[in-house]
C-alpha cells in the first residue's frame, strides 16, 4: 500500500443542482431525491489546514468540470458562477490523505 501525497474533496450533488441538471435529462435518466448517485473525487494539497481557501482557489473549476458533465453548453449553465452558488449546489467532505491500494502505478491524463 503506498500513500498519495494529495488530500481530498469529495462532491456531491444536492437537490439544486439536480433540478437544474433533470431539465437536460431525458425522462428515464433524470434524478430524483434518494437515487444513488456516486460522488466525484477532486484531489487537492495535501497539506492544509483550512478548508475555506481551497474552496476559493478551486470552486471554478470543480463547478464548471461538473456542469460540462451535464451540459457542456456554457450558454446552459447559471449566468455567474458564485461560490454561494457553488456551496448551494454541492456538499463538500475533505480529507487529507489517500491510500492507493494498488500495485499498478498510477496514470495521469491531461
């Protein structure tokens, strides 16, 4: 087992999200309250002791990675990206350290 030298972000939708979300979805793939849905995982820093400033330096792009997901139509998405926006639309769970469990090496795209 190695450690990763990243922390985390885990994000999860709310119901304001998916209410802008459902009206791009076709009737059998849009989400209701209760449907599990699986997070995604942003890594950040590994090192930090307040949240408030990663949320600063990271909610444009972890916003905007999750609207293309849905939409990739930026004429679609809210007209300003706002961090209240932004911590309306998703719940936020930090961590700081990762373990990889795998003996393959991880592989990086982009």
């Amino acid at each position: 087992m190695k450690i990763v030298n990243r922390g985390y972000v885990i994000v999860r939708p709310t119901s304001a999200f998916w209410d802008w979300a459902n009206q791009f979805a076709e009737d059998d793939l849009r989400v209701e309250e209760g449907d599990p849905i699986e997070p995604n995982v942003y890594l950040i820093e590994e090192d930090f002791f307040d949240v408030e400033p990663l949320i600063e330096q990271n909610f444009k792009k972890i916003f905007k990675t999750e609207l293309t997901m849905v939409n990739d139509d930026e004429g679609s998405w809210p007209e300003k990206l706002t961090i209240e926006l932004f911590l309306s639309w998703f719940e936020l769970e930090f961590g700081a350290t990762v373990f990889d469990l795998e003996k393959a090496d991880l592989k990086r795209e982009g």
